[in-house]
C-alpha cells in the first residue's frame, strides 16, 4: 500500500519557518480537543527527537466530531498508482495569481492553523 | 487502511445548581461518567434565575431580571472550575461581570467541547487493553505528544465485562464495516452512543487521563 502524505499550510508563501509542513499518515498519533473551537493534531515529530509535531485547527464551534471524520476519511484516501498528496488544509490565499492552493482546499471547516515542531 | 477511533466523554446537556445559601460556589455538577470537569473551556453558558426581585450586587453589565426571570452571565466572571465545582466572581471580584448570589437562586449551566472533551486515536497507537477493575476497562495509548508515558482511556461498565469490551474493540478495529473514523463512545448531551459492538455492556463512564495536559 503506498503511503499517503497529508500537507498543511497556513496563510503565508510557503517561504517561512512553519509556513507549511507534510506529515506521513502512518504518522499520525490522534488529535484532542483544546477548546470549543480548537482541535489539535498531532504527528511523530519530524526530527526524532523530541515531542511530537502539531497542528492546532482553529474550527467551527463543538463541530470536532465532524472535522475528525472528514480527516479520516482523507487520510485513509490513498490509493495505488497516484502521488497521494493529501491536503489537509491549504489557507494560502496570496500566492501568485496563476497559483493557489497545491490541490483541493482540504476541510473547509478548518479557518486557522498553528503549526509547531520541535 | 487505518481505522481511527474517536471518543467523547459523558456530559450532561445542562446542570442545574440551586443555591442553599449565600455563596459563590455552585453545587458539585453530575452526570459526568466519572471524569470531572477541571477547565472552563466545557462552560458554553450560565443562566441565573433569582429568586428575590433585586439584588443590588450584581455586576454594571447587567439588569435585573426579577425574581423568576432569566440573566445570562458572563463565562469570563468564572473565577475557577475544578473537581466539578464552578465558583463565579461576586460583583467585588469582577464590578462588570460579577454577580454575588442569594440564596435560592437557581443557575443553569451550559455545555460545550472543551480542553481534552474528545479524542481520536488511529488503531495503530492502540497499546493495550487491561482489566483495572471488576467494572472497567482501561485503554493504553501511545501518547499524542511522546512524553515517555501512555495515554489512557478507562471505559465504566458492568461488572464482569472485561472480555465483552476486549471482543468489542478487536471487532472495531478488524470489522469490514470500518476504515475511517469510528464512534466508539459518544457521552455528550446526556445521551449515550456507542459503537454496536459495545452496546448491551453497560457503558456509563469514559475517563481520559492523557500523559500531560494539553
């Protein structure tokens, strides 16, 4: 089974520290709510050696359940003989004009992001 | 194809707190599934309907309703949540938002997600699962943040069920019926759903103890 990769980016170019970032789906360790409109995933940290990656979605209200299903069934996408370049979430939105998102959108729920390595 | 399993602790849709006396601190809140509430961020709102026609010491954002009627109260007056205790600003503490109560005021309060209401775990992280009690099952996770311990999730249920809910993961996990996202216990609202292949085992409580705060 090829492996599926799940990219994230903020509203940014791309260009800076945590402006994006791609984890493996077998890298994926569960996702917690941290507030009402806060859901946080989590991913094996990207240099080994310290805690694990996240990214903190800012989301529509109590609507977790919702956004946790949509990742699932994103992540779980994969198929065979296609690059499996997943996106999560893409918010670029002031990339050159022939740009835009890399692919789809991702899960539009998702308005904010944090992203945080160790 | 990975099955990820998702959970959400047991609330009630709203708790009432009548006030035997003259103070701050709100009755013990109940319905819980044996995990208490300890952050704010589970506050959605608090309604007070009081029970005399005035009370001068309330905060300057608010009227009085009068005796019977209804006042929403500001959540960020909420001085502390903890062991499933609310205990609000009186109108000293917080001149805006404070409201000092009486007794017999009746105050209604609110539920919503918050810090570390739900979760999901892809099956993969499951580690293990353990009879910790004659009436619970504990779940080991590998943690989300990778500090060294577990993640643990213990299920209340009747007595004598340990290998009833062992059965009951294993068939969520391996079943054809799954490969995304499952509902394995869903507490909220003062309603109970469970995955089929746990329900009949008497699930009432969901306690998540992660290895840190998040």
């Amino acid at each position: 089974m090829a492996e599926n990769y799940l990219f994230f980016a903020i509203d940014g170019n791309n260009d800076a520290d945590k402006d994006a970032i791609m984890f493996p789906a077998s890298g994926f360790k569960g996702a917690v709510s941290t507030n009402s409109t806060t859901l946080e995933f989590f991913f094996v940290d990207t240099e080994t050696i310290a805690e694990n990656d996240d990214v903190s979605c800012t989301i529509s209200a109590n609507n977790h359940k919702t956004v946790c299903g949509e990742f699932a069934s994103l992540a779980n996408g994969n198929r065979n003989n296609t690059n499996n370049f997943t996106v999560i979430r893409d918010l670029n939105g002031d990339l050159p004009s022939n740009e835009g998102a890399i692919s789809a959108a991702g899960i539009s729920d998702i308005s904010a992001m944090t992203i945080t390595t160790s | 194809m990975e099955t990820y399993l998702y959970f959400r602790k047991f609330r009630p849709a709203s708790f009432v707190s009548t006030q035997g006396s003259a103070t701050q601190t709100l009755n013990t809140i109940t319905g819980l599934g044996g995990d208490d509430i300890d952050s704010s961020t589970e506050i959605a709102g608090l309604v007070v309907t009081p029970a005399d026609g005035t009370n001068a010491a309330i905060g300057g954002n608010y009227s009085h309703p009068g005796a019977g009627g209804n006042l929403t109260l500001a959540t960020s007056a909420i001085n502390s949540m903890s062991n499933s205790v609310l205990v609000f600003d009186n109108s000293t503490q917080d001149s805006g938002n404070g409201y000092t109560f009486e007794s017999g005021d009746i105050i209604t309060i609110t539920f919503q997600q918050g810090l570390e209401t739900s979760f999901m775990y892809p099956a993969s992280s499951l580690m293990g699962i353990e009879a910790t009690a004659t009436g619970q099952t504990t779940l080991r996770f590998r943690s989300l943040k990778n500090n060294n311990q577990d993640d643990v999730v213990a299920i209340n249920h009747d007595n004598g069920k340990y290998e009833n809910i062992v059965n009951g993961i294993n068939a969520i996990i391996n079943g054809k019926n799954h490969g995304g996202v499952v509902t394995v216990i869903d507490g909220s609202d003062g309603k109970t759903v469970l995955s089929p292949e746990l329900q009949g085992l008497g699930v009432d409580g969901l306690i998540y103890t992660p290895e840190s705060g998040y």
